[in-house]
C-alpha cells in the first residue's frame, strides 16, 4: 500500500502542469506511478478540514514551530487545517469533490490498485454539523467543567464539549471527542461508513485503539455512559458489511491492542512494535515479535506520516536498508510513504498544503527501485511463509544478531536473512525444505544481483551458512539446477 498525502501530492501537481487540478484531472501517467508495484493507494486527508481547528492550529507557537522547520518560506496561505480535524466528510471541493475521488478510484482500479481514505472515529472537527444536529454523539460537560478545565472542554452553544484525547497526553484543541457509548454516534459513524464505503475500497481507522470499551470507560468515566450491547467496532464493523461486504477495515493500533481490534472486525492492524524494535536494532525483541505475531493481518512500515522520515530517523543508510528489507519480506500490508522511496528527510506536518522540495537521494533510491523490482521474487503471492532459526558454534554466537525466514512457494523457494546489528555477524540458518541433499543448488540474490552456489548436502545437515557485515542482507532465491559455469563456492 502506498500512502499519498494528497493536499501536498495535488498542489506539486498543480505546480508541475501549471494550471488547477483536482483528482479528476491528474494526468494517467503519474496514476501509473502511484499504482506501480502496489495493491491500493491511501489518500491520507480527503475531507473538508475544520475551519475553527485551522484557526486552532495558527494559533499554536508549537504547531507554527513545525511548520517553520518543515516548510521555512510558509505563509498562512499554505495551513489548510489538519487531515484529522474533519469539516464534514465530503471530499474537499478544491480536490475536486466526490465527483474527483471517484475519478481517482476508476483510474487506480483499472491499474489494479485499490483505493484508501481515511475514517476518524475519535473526533471531529470544532465546526463540525454533528456538535449542533447531535450534541448526543458527543462526551459532554458542563459550565463548572468549562470553567476548571478551558484546556479540556470548549462551547458549543448551550453545549460543553469535551476535546479530543488519548488518555496518556494532552487534550488536542482543534477536534471534539465522540462518544463510543452512545448510540447516536454508532448510527452516525455506521451512516458515514456506508457513504465512504461507495466510493472506496477501504478505511484506515485513525487511532483505532480509544474505540475499545476498556479505553473508553479508562479515559472519560462516567462521561461517557453505559457501552452498548456490543463493543463500537463489532457493531459499526458488522452493519457497514451488511450492505458492503468487501470494504476493508485497517486499524491505526498502538499499545498491543492489535488482537482486540482484529477480533472485532479489522483485516489488519498497524505494527507498530516491530518499527520500534527495529529502529532501535534489536534482533531479540524482533525476533520474539514475530514469533508471536508472523501472519498477514498487519500493516508493517518503517515511515508514515505519523512517523519521522526513515532517512532521518534511521541514522545509517545500511540500518535503513536492513529494516526496509524486513518490513517488505515479512508477511502483511508493506506500507510505503510518498517520497520514502526518494529518500526524502523532512516530515511534512498534516496541516499544510505544500511540502518541500528535497533533491532524490540517489544511493536511496536506486536501493528501493532494485527492492520494488525483486518483490514479486522475494515474497510471492502463493508463498507460504515461516520463522528459520539461526545457529552458532562455540567461539561465536554472533547468529543471535541474524533474522531469518524463508517463504516457500509450488514453483519457488527464498530465504531472507538480515544482520539487525552495527557489527559483522555470521551463523547457519536452518532451512525447512526435506529435498535439499543430493544436489547441488544455486542461491541467487535479485536485491544483490549476485549467485552463490551451495552444496545441497551441506545445506540439508548443517543450514545455510551466511557471513554478514554491519546492517547486511541476504535475499536468496533458491534454483536448481544452478547456473551453468558455476562451481560450490563460486561468488562467496
């Protein structure tokens, strides 16, 4: 899945053919690049933003603080307000409206893609219709609450009107909080579902985690009622299915409440766990991961917008690679980030509209065009795929350093072994297929552009022996009858 932040995708468009351009008018050609190599395309931040929240936004020195170091030459022009502080969920008019965004799914489905909007179930926007038509949907106060806790609480008319939270930080000032006990918000969330579902194939649930009854009655007590019968997403989930079975539902989930949120509806869940672990190089936390997490419901990354720039927050070019590599080979949703593949450093912040000019890194991307071009290799649709274990000998037990998993395919077999560490690392990687012995076998890396060739003997009793520098990766692909020429040994 590729994610596109289409306020500032859209105006570099503009700003490339010279003229105004909603999602009807982009030229096919960048529709081929956008669906090039993915299943759908996510574009984060369709929906008319809050004016009372952008005014929130300008008002905040930290907020203009980002925008600065983001964008140094931004005027006020440049704030459209947050993709996550929602006017009302029709697709902004300067975007070109639902007229536009279903254009925009036409175009991706006949490429093959599908097409991913956002849903916000925790919040809406300071102006949004709903504060007025059903004050009901929201968690509510009163006058005392106003006056002891401004930062907490805002007016609505006669209404006092809790602000969007999780309850580990700070209010956020610019969105109101929903209540997922009340019955007028599940009928309204079930509505809007129903609407996006006419014209996409799938949501990405904004925080998906404050949804769950244990978080809600956490985080606002007595303020938020009774739950209902069933749990908010095992009601919304099962009656948006009833009359659009094949939307899909993908969780934003942190604190381990993946299994919950996949238990009541969603296909996948974030993950992030395995980006944290990674990003700080730590084979053993990843590898006990995915030990207890290794199947495909789950969305694996190593940047979004949420997160910092993977060429910034990746402090190596060689851990970068060793953590893309991961993320793409493992099984689930590979979630990439427009202009990841660039190599592009500067996090562009959801309020504003144009992001900034960066140079392509060409080291990084020439490194993500050869992964692109080996994935269909590396981690084949009909594959199935399982954890290989790594072992050492006595004088080195560096292999607890080395990943390793392998997919085995009717008409093809891969093994991918990543160094999670800043030091050398060698070992034997176990393989699970039984007909090894007996043959000779040639290992070639498309990633590398290199052949090994291994006797089959070895690799049946010992494993596959790999010798890895600092960050290094192995991508085999393993064939036989080896390629002719070769000898054991050859290309070490």
């Amino acid at each position: 899945m590729r994610e596109v932040n289409t306020v500032a995708w859209l105006s570099g468009l503009r700003t490339a053919v010279g003229r105004d351009i909603g999602l009807g008018e982009v030229p096919s050609t960048e529709w081929d690049r956008l669906a090039a190599g993915v299943d759908a395309v996510w574009l984060m931040g369709v929906w008319e933003r809050s004016d009372a929240g952008r005014a929130v936004a300008l008002a905040d020195e930290a907020n203009r603080a980002s925008f600065s170091a983001a964008l140094p030459d931004w005027t006020e022009a440049d704030v459209v307000g947050s993709a996550y502080s929602i006017g009302s969920y029709s697709v902004a008019t300067w975007l070109g409206g639902g007229a536009g965004l279903r254009a925009a799914r036409r175009e991706l489905a006949e490429r093959g893609a599908g097409l991913v909007v956002d849903f916000v179930p925790n919040h809406v926007g300071l102006d949004h219709p709903w504060l007025t038509t059903h004050p009901e949907a929201f968690i509510r106060g009163d006058q005392a609450d106003l006056q002891r806790s401004p930062e907490d609480f805002f007016a609505v008319g006669d209404q006092v009107v809790a602000h969007g939270r999780d309850p580990f930080f700070p209010p956020w000032r610019d969105v109101a909080q929903l209540n997922f006990f009340s019955p007028a918000y599940r009928e309204l969330a079930i509505a809007t579902l129903t609407q996006i579902a006419a014209s996409a194939d799938a949501v990405r649930c904004d925080m998906a985690m404050l949804g769950l009854n244990d978080v809600v009655a956490n985080t606002w007590g007595h303020r938020a009622g009774e739950p209902g019968a069933q749990p908010f997403w095992v009601e919304v989930v099962a009656a948006v299915r009833a009359t659009h079975p094949n939307l899909g539902f993908l969780a934003e989930a942190y604190w381990d409440r993946e299994d919950d949120l996949l238990a009541q509806g969603f296909d996948a869940c974030y993950d992030k766990t395995l980006y944290d672990r990674l990003l700080v190089a730590d084979p053993a936390g990843v590898r006990a991961h995915l030990a207890g997490r290794p199947g495909p419901r789950v969305v694996r990354f190593v940047e979004n917008h949420d997160e910092p720039r993977a060429a910034a927050a990746f402090s190596r070019l060689d851990h970068q690679q060793a953590a893309t590599v991961a993320v793409a080979t493992l099984p689930g949703v590979t979630l990439w980030f427009e202009g990841q593949f660039a190599g592009h450093r500067v996090r562009l912040p959801v309020f504003l509209r144009r992001d900034r000019e960066e140079a392509a890194d060409a080291e990084r991307a020439t490194f993500h065009a050869a992964l692109a071009a080996a994935m269909t290799e590396l981690r084949p649709a009909d594959g199935v795929f399982a954890l290989a274990d790594t072992h050492g000998w006595p004088d080195n037990q560096s292999h607890t350093r080395l990943l390793a998993w392998t997919w085995t395919a009717p008409t093809s077999r891969v093994v991918v072994v990543v160094n999670l560490a800043a030091d050398p690392s060698a070992g034997l990687v176990s393989l699970p297929w039984q007909d090894l012995a007996d043959r000779r076998w040639a290992l070639r890396d498309p990633l590398a552009g290199a052949t090994l060739v291994r006797d089959g003997d070895e690799l049946a009793r010992d494993g596959l022996f790999v010798d890895l520098g600092p960050f290094g990766v192995h991508t085999f692909v393993l064939e036989q009858p080896p390629v002719a020429g070769l000898t054991a040994g050859d290309g070490d």
